[in-house]
C-alpha cells in the first residue's frame, strides 16, 4: 500500500498545516476539497466526500494508507442557523467516510472538538476522555454525536478532540491567535473574554500530533490539547506580544461573558494526560 495521506479538508486553517506535517514525516500528502487553494502542499484533488459514490471512486485511486478528516461546519452561529446541515456535516458524513475506511482497511483519524462538553465546567485538570460529553450548542451537539457515528462504524478508528487552535494562518487571519493580530492591524480594539477558559494548542503542533497518530495504532477517544489552560484574554496579549506590539493592553478590550453567550461554554478545558503518554510530539505551551 502507499503511504499516500488523505486529509479531508485539508485547505483550512488546521488543513494546510496537516499536509505539511505529513510531508515532512514522509508520507505523500494528498488534499481532499471542494475547491482548490494556492496554500496546499502535495497531490490536490477536488471532490464531494460527502458524495459516497465520489468519494469511493477517489479512495479508488489515490489508495491511501490512511485518512485524516478535518473538515466541519464549525462556526458556531452557522449551526445555530442550520442545524439540519451542521448535522448532516459534522454527524452522517464523518459516519459514512469511517464505514469506507474499514471496509477498505484504511487507518481513519476523525478530528472532533473540546466544545462536545459545556454544560458543567471543568475541573482543573481538565476533562478526561472517560467523561461524557455535554455539548451546549448545535454545534457540540452534531459533533458529539459524530464522534459515536465514527466509533460506531469503525471501532479501530480514532476520534481526537482538539482545542482552541492558535498559530500561522498563512497571512488569511484565521485561528484563536491571527484573528486577533489580525483585527489590531485593522485599528480595532478586539473584546476578549477573561472568563472562557480552554487548553490552547499552536494549530502546527497539533498537525504534527494527528500525522503521528495517523500512524499508530490508538484508537477510541484521545485529548490532544495545551498544557495550560488559559483565557482569550491572555492568549490574545501572548500573540500580540509574539507578534511585535507593545502597550498589550490597551489593543484589546478585556470583557466578561456575563451570561451573554450561552452558546459558548465557560470553562471547556481538556486534560491530555495519556496524550502525552504515547506521542512523541510535545505538546508544549503556545507562544511560551
């Protein structure tokens, strides 16, 4: 078999970083998308993986060693607007795309999210991959259940929950970190809550860390976060810091939640205790 990669979705923000992780670990990188993108590295094909029949005629020919599914409707007020598609999208298509895995024999890694819990906050050490999901918005909910639609049609596959994702968006502004350095370029004085807490990752550590486990044998759920939980607030200012600025403080406007966003939970912070037991990647502090 090749050692082809296929990353589904692999022209977003976490996307593009995944194909160049999987070239510099010696795989072949190939790029699944609707729509093709001057970032991409490696082979680009574009088709509908949401079409089964499409997408079995290009598993056909690219014959990959594994998949990597990255790709989501993961605004948030998106789904609030659209659930029937949010569903279709973060739930059925990833169930479909496991079923064509194993009946293939492919290695399949689905990427899911923190936001799968919310409704009670976590404990400090964050929330463990033996505590049960308890999403708060349409989109914690579809993506919660498409981790059971993989598990469910695959049991060797893995479903890896990631966190707030920070780091190079390549110049498009995307990311907890490059919005933010992004809207000061702009003269804007960005509002980041104090009281939402997450475990924050840089978007190319966590590439690194899902081409190594495409790469394995884990399977079922695993937390692939930060080391340290942070608010939006302080992971603003270390970006900006990291970005050059000075007078941090006064670029961006520090605000509470106040019960206003009750779509985005307080405190989603996920412990990646036995993450860091079997990668080698270090899963080390963003902007530290």
């Amino acid at each position: 078999m090749s050692r082809s990669l296929l990353v589904v979705g692999g022209t977003g923000f976490l996307g593009i970083h995944l194909l160049r992780a999987a070239e510099e670990a010696r795989f072949t990188p190939v790029c699944a998308a609707r729509r093709a993108s001057e970032l991409v590295f490696g082979t680009f094909r574009v088709f509908d993986a949401a079409d089964p029949d499409e997408c079995e005629r290009a598993l056909d020919l690219i014959e990959p060693l594994a998949i990597v599914h990255v790709a989501a409707m993961a605004r948030i007020v998106d789904c609030e607007l659209d659930p029937a598609r949010a569903r279709r999208v973060n739930t059925e298509w990833p169930g479909e795309l496991a079923t064509l895995a194993r009946e293939r024999g492919l290695r399949f890694v689905h990427v899911s999210t923190d936001l799968v819990f919310g409704a009670s906050r976590a404990p400090m050490s964050g929330f463990t991959e033996l505590d049960g999901p308890a999403p708060v918005s349409v989109y914690g909910v579809t993506k919660a259940a498409g981790e059971r639609a993989v598990l469910d049609a695959d049991p060797a596959a893995l479903v890896v929950r990631l966190p707030l994702l920070c780091g190079d968006s390549h110049g498009r502004g995307l990311g907890a970190s490059d919005s933010v350095v992004a809207s000061v370029a702009r003269g804007e004085r960005p509002r980041l809550f104090t009281d939402e807490w997450r475990t924050p990752l840089d978007v190319a550590v966590a590439a690194r860390a899902l081409v190594e486990l495409a790469d394995s044998d884990v399977h079922g759920v695993l937390h692939v976060a930060g080391p340290t939980r942070m608010n939006r607030h302080e992971l603003g200012l270390r970006a900006l810091r990291a970005a050059g600025y000075s007078d941090l403080r006064a670029l961006v406007e520090a605000a509470e939640r106040s019960g206003q966003h009750a779509t985005r939970p307080p405190d989603v912070s996920l412990d990646s205790t036995l993450a860091r037991a079997v990668l080698r990647t270090s899963l080390s502090e963003p902007f530290a």
